[in-house]
C-alpha cells in the first residue's frame, strides 16, 4: 500500500494538457510532479498552467526521477516502444497512448518486458471506462439482444478537413499519425472487449483525400502520408455472443456535419447503439423504434472539455490511481499490453488488406 501520494509523470503536451493532467488532477492521492516534452517552451507553458513543479528537458529524464511512480506517455506512437521500454527497465508503471507501436513486432517486444517487468502497464482506451458502453457490455453478456450477428462503428469529424491545416506528425507514417491508428485502435478495441471474441480476418480501404499541407517551418508543400479516411471489414471468431459474426466501420476526420461516434450491435432479438453522448438505445426485435436505455451520467473533471474520451478518462484515472496506491498490478475492465498487441495485429492486417486489395487473415 503506497501511503505518499502517486507520483506522475507526463510526456507530451497536447492531448495530456486537454485530457489527461485535468484526469490526474481529480484524483485524490495523485499528483502530476513533472512534464517533458520535445518543445521544452509548451512543457513550461504547461507546467505553469497547471501547477506542474519539474519540467524534463527531455523524457529520459522525466523516467529516471524517484517521485515518478507512473510515466503516461502521450506522445507520437513512432516514440512509444522506444519510452516504453525505458519505463519498465526503471520498474515504472506504463500508461501508453494508442496506437500502441509503429506495428505489431514493436508491440510484442512491449508486451514481453511488461510482462518480464511485473508492474501495471496499460493502453489508453478510456471509453471502456463510460457508464454507457459498461452498460452495454453487461447487457450483451446477459442476453439482452440474443446472439450477436453484426457491429458497425461510426466516426465523423472535421478535424482536419481544412486544407489550409499545417503539416504535422499527424501527417507522417513514419510518425505513426493518421484515422486508422487514432480512431481504428478505439474501433479494434471496442469490438473485442464488447463481443469477448477475436477478429479472425479484415478488409481494409485507406484514403487520404488531402494530399498536401504547408510545412509550418518552410511555408512549403509537403505530402500526406497518412490516411485521413479509412473504410473497414471484419469477421469475428465464433464464442458466447457471437456466431458468424461480422463488422465495419466507417472512420473520417475530414467529414463535414454532426460529429459522430457511434457503436452499433445487432442481434437476433434486437440492437443496442451507444452514442458520444452517452446516450445508450435499445430496439427490440420487430418494433421499429429505438428506447433510451437509462445511464448514470458519467463525471467530468474540470477544465476538460465536453467529450466521450474526457469523460472516459476521468473514470480511468481514478481506477489507476486506485490501483497503484493500493499496490495492484492490474485495473479491471482496462486495455492491457496484451490487449494492445492484439489490436496492432490487426491494425497491421488492415494496411497489409489495403496494399493488396484482399481480405487478409488475422494471425
């Protein structure tokens, strides 16, 4: 049992700052005792803005410090494997950004020294942790919807829709950016932990509908290498919900109108849809309708701003707090490094389906 308060440490500035300091903040017996980032001038900005006593000038440091029981890294997943595995050779607990690694060899080498490690080391995939997708899950488990036939994931955003966007790391593969990854990880994630089954093959089409952005340095042009549109297929392995089961999604962050994200699941006697709201339906077999399923509203920590993923995150970060003052080396219902490896497996059979145009085999 650690009596003094968790120590934190953060890597990172963009969505730390929106999402993850205000998490850590509504803790009790946690602090957020330092920041590293690349671009030491937004870690001081940062760190100012909320109190933050040490600045990193780079992350090695950030990890070598005695008050950091926990080092969340919220940075391009081109740099995740290399921080991961640092952390864990100082014994530090891990909380890692999705997508977790550049592909599924880095993620395997991740999980094994997690596992040699023997701390908490998990994934950031907060939505397990809203009330609504809870409920949800409990609901399939149950039989409220019968055998699971069909799942279909919706996210539209605008995101980046403006040409006149800057080029960024979100731009570069080599970096790691791009829908699949940051929205297709959530999408991977919430199927397997809703149906408690494993997708056993995929169909893939990426599209990047902007091909160029201004560099913010040179003023110049410079190629995308990223999706920013990803249409996908699954098929699902036989278990207690499902049956011949399949799946798609249909992910973009350059589509106009309602923000949407969405996660649909229909069976035998009927449907359930979970919305960004929170907002959880129900439609039985035959009836035509969708009826409100009712769910607690889930709390937000201040200063976060009106999203699923800042309200699934609030929850998170108390149940990792909680874990880690009580001496735990696991979270119920959180993405482990296992879990994470599985969706980077089939993350790499999506890319290796669009390059060849086939449905490709999840090994």
């Amino acid at each position: 049992m650690k009596k003094a308060p968790v120590g934190i440490g953060i890597i990172g500035t963009g969505f730390a700052r929106t999402t993850q300091i205000p998490g850590f903040r509504d803790c009790m017996g946690a602090k957020v005792v330092a920041i590293a980032s690349r671009h030491r001038e937004r870690a001081d900005a940062v760190a100012k803005e909320f109190g933050i006593e040490h600045v990193a000038d780079d992350w090695q440091e950030l990890v070598a410090r005695d008050d950091v029981d926990l080092v969340s890294i919220v940075t391009p997943p081109a740099t995740h494997m290399e921080i991961t595995l640092a952390a864990l050779e100082q014994r530090k607990a891990v909380l890692c950004e999705k997508p977790m690694a550049l592909n599924a060899e880095q993620s395997a080498r991740m999980t094994e020294k997690a596992q040699a490690a023997g701390v908490l080391a998990l994934i950031d995939h907060e939505l397990r942790f809203l009330n609504s997708r809870r409920t949800m899950r409990g609901m399939l488990q149950t039989g409220a919807i019968g055998n699971v036939r069909h799942c279909n994931y919706v996210f539209r955003s605008d995101y980046r829709a403006l040409a006149d966007r800057a080029w960024d790391w979100w731009s570069d593969e080599k970096m790691g950016g791009g829908t699949l990854g940051a929205i297709g990880s959530h999408v991977i994630d919430s199927f397997r932990w809703m149906l408690d089954t494993e997708i056993t093959k995929t169909l893939g089409m990426l599209s990047t509908h902007i091909a160029q952005r201004n560099d913010k340095s040179s003023g110049e042009q410079r190629a995308v290498t990223t999706d920013d549109e990803a249409k996908l297929l699954f098929r699902f392995a036989d278990g207690q919900l499902t049956q011949g089961a399949t799946g798609s999604a249909s992910l973009s962050v350059v589509e106009s109108g309602k923000y949407e994200n969405r996660l649909e699941i229909y069976g035998t006697k009927g449907a359930l849809m979970v919305e960004e709201t929170g907002e959880l339906w129900r439609s039985p077999t035959g009836s035509g309708v969708w009826r409100p399923v009712q769910v607690d509203q889930d709390h937000m920590a201040a200063g976060m701003r009106e999203s699923s993923w800042s309200r699934g995150f609030t929850a998170f970060a108390v149940a990792i707090c909680d874990a880690l003052r009580g001496g735990r080396k696991s979270v119920k219902d959180a993405a482990t490094f296992e879990d994470g490896h599985r969706v980077q497996v089939v993350l790499d059979a999506i890319r290796a389906s669009n390059d060849s145009g086939c449905w490709v085999t999840v090994r």
